[in-house]
C-alpha cells in the first residue's frame, strides 16, 4: 500500500511538471473564456419567463453533448477509452450537474450578476483543494491572505440588505451559488487527481455533458418545464449561444487549458468573469448593485486574484 501511495505522488509530480505557466496565448484564451462566461448567467435569467432555467440547462447539455461526441468519435475515442476512465467520469458529470442545478435553481432567486459573483469563487476553493490534494501547487502566504480576503468579500457581498426588494430570496440564491462554485471546485480536482488529468479534452467534457443531459431531461420533463417552453426569437438564440458557445466551444478550451498550463494560474483570469457578468447584469437586465454587493464583491475578487496570480 506505502508504494501504491509513492507511485501515486511520482505520477502526481510528474504531471504537474508537464505543464507550463501560462503564456501571452493562454492569456487571449482566457479572457475570450471569461467573456462568454460571463454573458452566462444573463442569457439564462432573460429568457426564464419563456423558458426555465432548468430546463435551459437540460437541453443545451444534451444538445451539446451530441455534438462533443461527434467530436469524441472523429478523434478517434470509443467506447472503450470511455469504459477506461468511467469512475473518474461519472464523478466529473455528477460534478458538473450539480454545478448547473445549483445555479439554475438560484438564478429563480438571486439576480444574475450575483450568480456571476459566488458562482465564480470556485478557483478559491479549488485552489484549496490543489493545496491539501496535488503536489506542486500549494498555497503560500499571500495566497492564503487572498483565501481569507476573499471570504470576507463573500460574507460582506450576501449580508442582508434593505437596498434591495426581496432580500431573503436573493440571499438563498446567492448561497446556491456558492454551491455551485463548490461544485465547480471538486470537479476540477477530480479532473487533477485522476487519469483524466491525461486525457483528451473532449473526453472529459462528452462525460460531464451525457451525464447532465441523461439526468436533466427527464427532471425537467417530471417537473413539466419542458411542456411550459414558449420558443421566441429571444429563447432560439439564448439557447443558441448557450449551447454552441458556452456547453461546446468554452468548455472545450477550458478543458484544453487545463490539461496545458497549472490550474491555479489560469485561476487568474477567473476574476474577469464575475466583472463581466455584473457588467452585463446591470447593463442588459438592468439589476441593481447594492454597496455592500460592490465592496463585497471587489474584496472578493481582490482575494481571488491574490490567490490565484
């Protein structure tokens, strides 16, 4: 067992010495990533009158994963290489669906610039997973100021406030997205800590998106989303984007970065995602920012950025 555990933590090291620190190019990368990620949670919230937020998860994730596989098979994976690496996979789909649950479920709440917030600490706590877990990428001392920082910004950002129409269910919305940070989390250190660490891309993505459209279409069918769907102009497109661009293409690049570069410095960018969302939050939607939303919020993402630099 002792030389299980030694041969473990070589292959561990050995795969972190692979990658590389992020370059001029992963940067471009990043930001485009950022940006789509962050119209996210507004495509969602402006169509939820027509169609569910849920049931938007379910359909882009089944659509998409059609497409991934069609990916898979050209390069050359079957369903062999599938079976292979099925436990770690499984627990990367079960991950990437409670992600989107939780945040399909808070968008019903909270506004989508908050969802944009607390869905993006994620790198927070995946970074502290990489300390306890992957070796070589622990946390120094100025990286666990920014993990303290940055959960003071949290804390300020969901206190309650009377600035603000229904703050109760804003803050029970906000506290799904910390759960979907969280889930966000532990589906990278599972992707870190396992064979699929190596693998293709693509593979990792075909797993998390199968598993998310075979669990939440027949959800979204039993809770008759699916039958309340009114396909405007407005619905089309958002599914559009969320689909081609966000559930294929971003994933896909994400996916592709981290198998290239150390997970904790792509984690620098990460902040840019919550910015633009808030940005496109108030901007599109028209949601309004609280101060201690904004204060809070920039604590945060100042921790998240000491964390992850």
């Amino acid at each position: 067992m002792e030389r299980v555990r030694r041969l473990t933590r070589t292959e561990a090291v050995a795969s972190t010495a692979s990658r590389r620190h992020i370059d001029l190019q992963a940067s471009g990368l990043m930001v485009l990533f950022c940006l789509a990620l962050g119209l996210q949670q507004v495509a969602i919230k402006a169509v939820a009158a027509d169609i569910s937020p849920l049931a938007q998860i379910a359909l882009r994730s089944a659509i998409a994963a059609s497409l991934v596989a069609a990916l898979a098979y050209r390069h050359g994976l079957r369903l062999s290489d599938f079976r292979a690496r099925l436990g770690p996979g499984l627990l990367v789909g079960l991950g990437f669906t409670a992600e989107f649950v939780f945040v399909a479920w808070g968008l019903n709440y909270t506004l989508a610039s908050h969802m944009s917030v607390f869905l993006y600490t994620a790198p927070v706590f995946a970074a502290l997973g990489l300390h306890l877990w992957v070796p070589g990428e622990q946390l120094t001392r100025r990286q666990w100021a920014g993990v303290g920082l940055a959960f003071a910004g949290m804390a300020m950002a969901m206190a309650p406030t009377a600035d603000i129409e229904n703050a109760g269910a804003i803050l029970l919305g906000d506290a799904l997205g910390l759960l979907a940070g969280l889930s966000w989390a532990a589906t990278t250190l599972v992707i870190r800590r396992s064979s699929l660490s190596e693998a293709p891309p693509v593979q990792a993505l075909c797993y998390q998106l199968v598993i998310a459209g075979l669990l939440l279409l027949p959800v979204s069918t039993l809770l008759g989303d699916l039958g309340r769907i009114h396909a405007t102009g407005a619905v089309i497109a958002s599914l559009a984007f969320q689909t081609l661009v966000i559930s294929f293409a971003a994933l896909l690049l994400w996916f592709s970065l981290l198998r290239r570069y150390f997970a904790s410095q792509l984690g620098i960018f990460s902040f840019l995602s919550p910015v633009f969302g808030v940005l496109f939050g108030a901007a599109l939607l028209g949601e309004p920012l609280t101060m201690n939303f904004i204060a809070g919020g920039i604590a945060l993402l100042a921790g998240l950025l000491m964390v992850t630099r």
